[in-house]
C-alpha cells in the first residue's frame, strides 16, 4: 500500500500503482471530473499519471492559477490538430504557453486571419469529440523513427537529454511534448484565434520562416468576452496609430528600428525629461555624459565583449575596433575613476540620460517598445555598504513619487542569486540583507523571485500597471559586485586605506522611447495638460480677429506654455473638430465679445465649454495647473 497525502495532511491509502484520477474519485466522482491536473511532491502531473509509492498531491482544477497554463496548452495542440486536419502538408514545429494565450509554428503555405473560421470549426469539432490527451513514453529510437517525415522534430529530439522522450496523443494526432495536459479536449470550452504573422525557425534569419498562428483559451466564456474586449480596448490604444495620428513619431526605411520624432513629439520628450532632471536634481542627483563609442578594451574590461557581442554595434576607428555603446555602465566607471575619491563623497548619485543601441532581429522589433536606438534614464550610485538600506529606500520613495504623477500604480519584486553568480556568500547576503531591509522599510508587499537575480547581484524589479490593467516591468534597482572589481573602483575610508564601493545601478523609466509609448496608450493620446504636445489651441472665428488671437498666444507663449493659433480659411466646427482629434486640451475661441471683454471661451476635450474666461485668469489658472502636474483639469475653470 502507499499512502497519499493531502493539502489538509489527511491521508488516504491505495494499492499502487494508482492513477490520480483515481485518487481524485475516491473523494468524489464530480470532484475528479473537475480535475485538470495534480501535483505531486511539488511537480504538476496529468491527472491520469500512475503513482507508484508514498506522495503529497494537490489536485489542480480551473480555480487554480496553474490550470489556464494547461488549458492553454492543450489549446495549441488543439489547434495543430485542427491545422493537420485541414492541411496535411503542414509541418507542426512548436507550440507553446505565452502570456495571455498560446501559439503554434508551421511550415505551410502562408494563411490569413480570413482562414480563422474553417480552422476554429474545426478546433470545435475536436473539442466536440471530447479525446482523451494521454502521455506516451518512447525511447530515443522510438521517437526518431514515429518522426522520420518530420525535419523539425527530429532536430528537436537530437537536442534532448538521453533517456525517456514523452508524446502526446489525443485522436490521430501526436505531439512531442512534456505536459502537463488537460484529461480529455473537452475541457476547452472558450477560445479564440488572435492573428497570424511570420517566424524563423529557432529566431533564426538564415532558417526557413513559418505561419505562427496565436490564440487564447479560458475555462469560461465570460473571461473570454472580457479578455476579448481589453484587447479591442488596447487596439484603440495602440501608440504607433496615436503616435501617427498626433505627429509624435515615425519610422523610416533608411533607419530600421531607429525612431524619429517628429515636433510635437519632441514637446512630449522634453516635457517629460524637465520633470525627470527637476525630480533627480531635488533626489540629489548629478547628471552626467558619456560618449556612444568606446573603444573595444573597455568592452572586454566590462565583460560585454564577452557575454553581449551578438547585440552590439561594431566599427573601427583609428584602426581601433570599437563598440556604439549597448549599456551606459562602463562609462559611468570611467567618470567614477577620474578623480580621488574619500568616503566624505559618498554616496555619488550619478544619472545620465544616455543613447544607446542594441542590434535587435527585425521579427522582433515593435513600435517603440522594441527598437535598436533608445535612451536609458541610468543611474550609478558609489556608496559604503552600510549605505545601501537608505540609497534603496531613497530610489523607492523617488520611484513611487514619479510613477504617482501619471497616476501609475506598481508591485515590486525581489530577485535573488541564480545559480551561476560571482560574488563571494558574504556579499551575497550583504546585498540581499540590504535589498531586504530597504524593502521592509518601505512597508509595501513584494514578491520574491528565487534564484532569478543578475549574475552579479540580486535586483529588484518594477512592474507599472497603466489605465486597463496591463503590467509593465520599467523601473529596476540592481546591486552590482561585478564592475567595481572589473575597474578597480575605490574610495578612501576613515582609516586612510582603500576601500571597493557597493554600486547601484537603476532606472525609473527605463527605456525613455519605451516609458513614452507605455505613456501614449495608458493616456490614450489625451495627455494631462503639462505633458501635452500642445497645450492649447486659438481659433479666430473671422479674419479680422486673428490679431487679437496672435496676441493671447504671445501671452501664452510668454508664460511657457505651449501654443498656437489657427486662423486658417476653414469653418469654426471643423478647426475645433480637428483640435479635438489631435488630442489638445484647450480649444480657446475668441470673436468680438470676447475681444471686447478681454474673455476667452474655453473648451475643453470632455467637450464642455466655459464662456467668458477672463484671460488673466484664465493663465494663472493654466499655468498653475501645470506647475502641479495635475492629471485632470477638474478646477481649471471653476474660479474664472
């Protein structure tokens, strides 16, 4: 007999081998038929697994995290079952889980979402047939031979560790897969094709390309609806159209995955950096620069060389290989060694807001999200090691201060030391304690994430949640044990001797072009007034009142606000229709009323109009607004 386990520590008896279903039913017939999957002794299992001696299990239904994943899962081979059956020429390759959903690679002739239907009936009618996924276990030999048609999964095989390769089968189809699956395909009551685009083989340009086919799976159709209307909510929000829409940036063939910026969205870019360099000035900051290229010594020094290469601009100058910097870093440590430095300097608070450029795959590149040139908003701080708990929560209380002036909520996450680090044990809890320790201080909850920090030292991570929900991981604070001891940093101590400093490296926005596109969709294009490209927009309703137009926006323009009249020959509905597309929060109209009182009539994008705003007032009003960095301009008019 062995005994199983359950999570209240009851314990039941079965003759081995036992199935877990079994297990399952012994509680009761509906409760297995609610199974997903289990766990046993920490590893998630098909519910149909044998157990052959003594375990703790934990049965998996669709209330738990882990199901959708399984779902998912099966959700894809689903599909490629569905694919198969509709184009047996196809070649299945791989199909995992991603976030939100899955997908599935295939050499075939290309396909077009307008295929969705015939494989989405066909993907039901699987489902229909409610198949039972059942694992098989082969050997080596087994599996070459069952896949001696197959190029893709044979070269699959090759890479696998010796010893029992695992299938999956449900009908007709077969898979090379790991599992964990759902028991039979009738669990997958709610899915959806999403799209379908191009993708190498193994991310590699010289390899064939395939049909990635994306999708997503819930247990309920309820979530479904709602997963299917955030993602119409987020199309809308999309910041490449907004961006296009609003002249703030573009992309051209002659600088692939490089953005330019147009005018209104270089207001948008400096508007934001005034606010970041005003923040770090008052944090204690000094803002530094250092050059793009470098010479390939200091690559090597730094370790990039190395471990980085493949995404690194090359060229040679002075008949010296050099590198376009990928990482501000290395040049902070040369900055850091300039001069003699005493403990009576510490901490050095050192920020730049560098350009650097990554040679990303084109397959990957993704608006401003992914591009190969982009601006860091590094920073390096020197310190002692008693100075890391108080730097950390400095970084904190300055992170939580910036993200709240865009109404940005965030979660934080702790990594530790991975597998294959440097650093001595001692350091390692040094800098861990101090991560710890700053974190508690700050007094929010935090995730910890095991065996997940750089090889140089533990981190924690900033996940940003904007307007609808999504989360974005932009700002990190990262302990480092490496470079310090690469360039031989060093301060003079009370005792006179030499002393290696701790170093931080964070970012608050991260990538500056990625933070600005997160920006564009959890605004949806209509910027809190300080931020906004334009600020405000002056309509003469005839020819003769465009002077006095001209003068309100000198006195706008005078007050550092951004601004500019339209006297073009168009009608009045539609200059204020085209100000409200292009997102610009103050629509002012003026005619002979409000030239004679000194008024303006003000409009503003929720389309509600104030009358008779006096324009001294109204400025003050305006600019007051802005100095605050409000998110709405609910008082704005209420006292004119």
């Amino acid at each position: 007999m062995i005994n199983i386990t359950f999570p209240d520590k009851t314990q039941r008896q079965f003759e081995p081998p036992v199935d877990g279903y079994t297990v399952a039913a012994s509680i009761s017939e509906g409760f297995a038929r609610n199974c997903v999957a289990m766990e046993a002794n920490g590893r998630l299992m098909d519910i149909y697994s044998q157990l052959q001696e003594d375990a703790g299990i934990r049965f998996i239904t669709p209330k738990d995290p882990e199901s959708l994943d399984i779902l998912r899962h099966t959700a894809a081979h689903i599909m490629a079952q569905a694919v198969l059956r509709l184009y047996p020429d196809a070649q299945p390759t791989i199909g995992p889980v991603v976030e939100d959903g899955f997908y599935y690679d295939f050499d075939m002739e290309p396909i077009s979402e307008e295929d969705f239907p015939k494989i989405e009936a066909e993907m039901k009618q699987i489902i229909k047939e409610k198949l039972p996924v059942r694992r098989q276990e082969v050997t080596r030999d087994q599996a070459i031979e069952h896949y001696r048609h197959e190029p893709y999964k044979r070269e699959l095989i090759g890479e696998l560790a010796d010893g029992t390769i695992s299938f999956y089968v449900q009908g007709e189809f077969t898979d090379l897969c790991r599992g964990p699956h759902l028991p039979h395909t009738g669990f997958v009551r709610a899915f959806k094709l999403l799209r379908v685009s191009g993708a190498y083989w193994r991310g590699d340009s010289d390899r064939p390309q395939l049909q990635r086919i994306y999708g997503t799976a819930f247990f309920d159709k309820k979530d479904l609806k709602q997963y299917l209307t955030f993602l119409e909510e987020a199309r809308k929000r999309d910041h490449r159209k907004i961006g296009a829409a609003l002249d703030l940036f573009s992309f051209q063939e002659e600088a692939p995955g490089m953005p330019f910026f147009q005018a209104n969205g270089m207001e948008l870019w400096n508007a934001l950096l005034d606010y970041w360099r005003r923040e770090h000035r008052a944090a204690g900051y000094v803002e530094t620069k250092t050059p793009i290229i470098l010479h390939r010594s200091l690559w090597e020094q730094s370790g990039h060389w190395e471990n980085y290469r493949e995404n690194m601009y090359t060229l040679v100058v002075d008949e010296t290989e050099s590198a376009i910097k990928p990482m501000n870093c290395p040049g902070g440590m040369l900055l850091f060694k300039q001069k003699r430095h005493s403990y009576r300097d510490l901490p050095i608070r050192s920020a730049e807001i560098g350009l650097v450029h990554r040679h990303e795959l084109s397959g990957v590149l993704s608006g401003l999200f992914r591009v190969r040139a982009f601006h860091q908003d590094d920073a390096h701080i020197f310190m002692t090691p008693e100075m890391i708990e108080p730097e950390i929560l400095g970084i904190l209380q300055l992170v939580r201060r910036m993200y709240a002036t865009f109404g940005l909520g965030f979660h934080l996450e702790l990594s530790t030391r991975p597998e294959k680090s440097i650093g001595t044990d001692a350091q390692w809890e040094q800098a861990t304690g101090g991560l710890t320790a700053a974190l508690d201080a700050y007094g929010a909850d935090y995730k910890i994430n095991e065996g997940d920090g750089a090889f140089y030292g533990p981190k924690i991570d900033i996940h940003i949640k904007d307007a609808i929900g999504r989360t974005w991981q932009c700002g990190t604070i990262q302990l480092d044990m490496s470079l310090p001891e690469r360039f031989d940093l060093a301060y003079v101590g009370r005792d006179n001797e030499k002393h290696r400093p701790v170093m931080i490296h964070r970012v608050v926005f991260g990538s500056i072009e990625r933070f600005l596109g997160i920006l564009i969709e959890h605004f949806a294009g209509k910027f809190p007034l300080w931020l906004a490209p334009v600020q405000a927009v002056i309509l003469p309703i005839n020819d003769t009142l465009a002077p006095f137009a001209k003068e309100i926006c000198q006195r706008l323009f005078e007050a550092g606000l951004r601004a500019y009249v339209d006297d073009r020959t168009e009608s009045l509905n539609k200059k204020v229709r085209e100000a409200q597309l292009a997102k610009i929060p103050l629509i002012l109209t003026v005619g002979d009323k409000e030239k004679s009182a000194g008024t303006l009539a003000v409009r503003t994008l929720d389309g509600a109009v104030h009358h008779g705003a006096p324009v001294d007032g109204f400025i003050s009003a305006v600019c007051d607004n802005v100095a605050q960095r409000r998110l709405d301009m609910e008082d704005l008019l209420s006292g004119l």
